[in-house]
C-alpha cells in the first residue's frame, strides 16, 4: 500500500477517535466519567478478545504466553466482558456499548500503518480525521451535547492542522 492509504487510514481512525470521544463525553455527562470509561474498556477488551476469536478460528495462535495463546480463554473473554457489558449499558444508549471499539482500530492502526509511513505522519493523520469529527460532533451537538457552532476561526485552526499535517508528510 501506499502512503496515501496508509494517510487516509490514519484519518479514518481519527474519526473512529472524535467519535469514541462524543460516546465517552455523553456518557460522562449521562452516567459519569468513571462509568464511562467502565464501558469503554468493557468494549474494548472484548472487541480485542473477539478478534483473537476470529483470528484463533483461522488457525493464527496468538503470540502470547500460556494460557493466553489459544482461542478458549479468548471466548471466555468476550463472553464475560459481552455479558458486564450488556449489565453496564442498560437503560442507556446502545450506542455506547461501542465506544471502545474505536479504541481497538486506533491501537491496530497504529500498529500496522506507523512502521509503514512513520509515527509523526500517522499521528497527523489521527489529529486531522480527529478534529474535523470533533468539529463536526460539536456543530451537530453529536449524543445529545450542547451545539458549539463551527465558527471561521474553528475551520480555520483544522485548516491549520491539515496544513501541518501535509508538512510532515511532504517534508524531506
């Protein structure tokens, strides 16, 4: 793959990014930070699990010690972390039972497209893709947050860091 990809992938992750940060900011509003972030590692931990699942499946042990390499304690995992999960949520937006799955891209993404284009240059990509979702989030009052108008000088500084984001990718 291309630079160019790799960039636009770094971008997308930072979407995933703004949108993880709107889901954790409402539920910090709704619920509480601390439960919250409870949700998201939830999410997160059996997103992971259920990737270790569908890779065990494949045949691809994972590059863990005993009893982490094989695919068993994996389903346990998500079977555990499904049903906190599940408890943790309810009454809530269904939504947030996703949050820490953004998490997980953005961890993969840096660890397949960083050693490929550098670290600075899928940062910048995160922080563009992250911005322009933060913006837009906040323009639409995304999860029920107050609205906070995408004003000139907001573009402007996402202009800014697209600027500086192309900096790095272009400089010598």
């Amino acid at each position: 793959m291309t630079n160019s990809v790799y960039l636009s992938i770094a971008v997308l992750v930072g979407l995933g990014v703004a949108t993880q940060s709107a889901l954790l900011a409402a539920m910090g509003q709704n619920k509480g930070p601390y439960e919250g972030t409870w949700i998201n590692m939830l999410a997160a931990i059996g997103g992971l699990a259920v990737l270790f699942v569908v890779r065990g499946l494949a045949g691809e042990t994972p590059l863990l010690p005993a009893p982490l390499n094989g695919t068993l304690v994996f389903v346990l995992v998500v079977a555990l972390t499904g049903v906190a999960l599940a408890i943790s949520v309810h009454g809530m937006n269904p939504a947030y039972a996703v949050t820490g799955l953004f998490a997980v891209a953005y961890l993969l993404g840096i660890g397949y497209g960083a050693p490929k284009i550098g670290v600075a240059l899928f940062v910048a990509g995160v922080t563009v893709g992250q911005l322009a979702g933060a913006l837009a989030y906040d323009h639409v009052g995304a999860f029920g947050l107050a609205a906070r108008e995408a004003s000139f000088t907001r573009i402007a500084g996402l202009v800014f860091v697209l600027v500086g984001a192309l900096m790095v990718r272009f400089a010598p």
